[in-house]
C-alpha cells in the first residue's frame, strides 16, 4: 500500500488525531490559545508523529485534504474548549498548497457554517517559506482569509527568506519566534539578541509576538522581562490530545 493511499484511508477511517498545545499569556499566564497539531493513530505503527507524512503530504498536494480535516476538527472541538470570560482560540497550521488553492477561503467558510463558530476564533499560522513559494498568491489569500476575520500569524519567523518589507504588506496579527532561537537564548549571546530584536520588531509593527519552544522557568522569565506577549513550549505543557489538555487547563488555572 501506498503512503498516500494509507494517508487516504487514514482520513477516512479516523485515524487522524488533533492534538492541543497551549499559547499562554506572559503577564497574567491565562491561557488563551491552542495550537492544533495533527497525530496519526496508525493500528500497526501507532502514534506517527508529523514529520513522518507531512513533508509527503506537502509534496503530493493531500495536505489539503488534511488541513480541511485539522480545520473542521478544530471547529468541531471549538464549542467545548471556550470557558465564561476565557475566550480560546485554536491556531491551525496552513501549507502552501492551501494558500494556492483559491478555492480555500470558500471552504474554510462552509466548515465555520457547518459547526456555527466565528472565523475570529482561529488563527492561521503560515511559515514565512510558505508565503515565499508565490508571494502574489499568498497575499491574495491571506488578504481575504483576513477580511473574513481569521486571524493571521507567521511561524517560524526568522528562518525564513521573507522581507521585511514584503511582510509588511501582509495583514497579520501575530509573529512566532521559531523555537530554534528560544530554546537558544539562555547560552548563545546571538540567538538571545534575535529573540530580542524580534520582540521590538513585533511590537513596533503593532503586531504581537509568541515565542514557541519554551522548555524551562528561566526562559519564561527572560521573555516576561521582555515583553514578550505569549509562550508556548514543553515547560507548560507537550501537545495534548483534547481530553489531555482539558485536565491540563484544569490543573494550569
Ligand atoms: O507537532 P510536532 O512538533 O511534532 O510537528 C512537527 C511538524 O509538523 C511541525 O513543523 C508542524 O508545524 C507540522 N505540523 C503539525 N501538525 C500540522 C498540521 O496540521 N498541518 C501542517 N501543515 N503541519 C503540521
Ligand atoms: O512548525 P511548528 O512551529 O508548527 O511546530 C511546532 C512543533 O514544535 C510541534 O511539533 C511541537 O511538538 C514542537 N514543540 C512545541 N514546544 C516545544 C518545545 O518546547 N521544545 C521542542 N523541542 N519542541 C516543541
Ligand atoms: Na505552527
Ligand atoms: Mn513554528
């Protein structure tokens, strides 16, 4: 059997699993996102971490077929995650193939329909190299998932080949430090300039800044100093399934 065909029957027999990683808030620590990231529940191989089929996903185009399942999903589960006076947004990862498919934004639509939710409740995390594969595209997607009302992040940012001045130009809301940099910062003098310099850039931009790979007390600590608006990473808490991270808020509050 092939890896697209097993990827195929996968999805339609509920192999797939989101898990939750959560985005907390570095003044007050609430928390007030998740990041979905997909798992494969494979009845041989078991639990198949993402690396193992997304770059295949990626290359093949069935990646859409897969963000469309993580999206409804996400939808899905949205209701059940949001507490009185504790808004939770769910992130969810795009790849270049969506941004291509012009189609998308329309389908996106349906499924915020089809599970009643509102599009402001999502975020739409887009690594920089995504965007770079077809500027043009990219900012035409972007620009109309945006006027729906999904909010936009760039991952990874700093690894990437993007301008500034391209970026810019995009209507994003939120700026992810890759974690190389933030698992860096405590012993190399370099990487804890850039996460600095990213913070200022963030904010002088008006957009608001996450650091992910966040593994211990002392980096929380750095990053509150400098102002940095959320952290996400193995210190608070690995990607959970949804039940998991249900019982981590519980104890986290
Ligand atoms: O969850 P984990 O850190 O193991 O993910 C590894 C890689 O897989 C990361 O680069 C992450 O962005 C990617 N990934 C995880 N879930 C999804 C998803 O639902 N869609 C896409 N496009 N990438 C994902
Ligand atoms: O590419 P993206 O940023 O979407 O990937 C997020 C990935 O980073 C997930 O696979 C998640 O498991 C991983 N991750 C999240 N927090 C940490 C962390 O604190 N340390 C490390 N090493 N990986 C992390
Ligand atoms: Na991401
Ligand atoms: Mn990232």
């Amino acid at each position: 059997l092939s890896l697209l065909s097993e990827l195929r029957y996968a999805v339609e027999h509920h192999e797939l699993r989101l898990f939750l990683q959560p985005k907390i808030a570095l003044d007050n620590g609430r928390v007030i996102a998740a990041e979905a990231l997909v798992r494969w529940q494979h009845p041989v191989r078991g639990l198949v971490p993402p690396d193992a089929f997304i770059p295949f996903a990626e290359q093949t185009g069935f990646v859409r077929q897969l963000t469309l399942w993580m999206f409804d999903e996400a939808a899905r589960q949205w209701a059940g995650l949001q507490q009185p006076g504790l808004p939770l947004r769910m992130s969810i990862n795009l790849s270049t193939r969506d941004l291509l498919d012009l189609d998308f934004p329309a389908r996106l639509d349906a499924l915020l329909d089809k599970h009643q939710v509102a599009p402001e409740g999502f975020c739409l995390e887009i690594t920089e190299s995504a965007i770079m594969d077809d500027p043009l595209r990219a900012e035409g997607t972007l620009k109309r998932l945006s006027d729906r009302g999904f909010k936009l992040s760039i991952d990874d940012f700093g690894t990437g080949y993007s301008s500034l001045a391209y970026l810019k130009r995009l209507p994003v809301d939120e700026l992810k430090i890759d974690k190389s940099f933030v698992m860096g910062m405590e012993r190399d003098p370099d990487d804890a300039k850039i996460v600095r310099s990213t913070i200022d850039l963030a904010h002088n931009m008006g957009l608001s800044v996450v650091a992910e790979g966040v593994e211990n007390a002392a980096v929380w600590n750095l990053l509150r100093e400098q102002n940095c608006d959320e952290a996400q990473g193995y210190y608070m808490s690995r990607p959970l399934p949804v039940d998991g991270f249900k019982a981590w808020r519980q104890r986290w509050a």
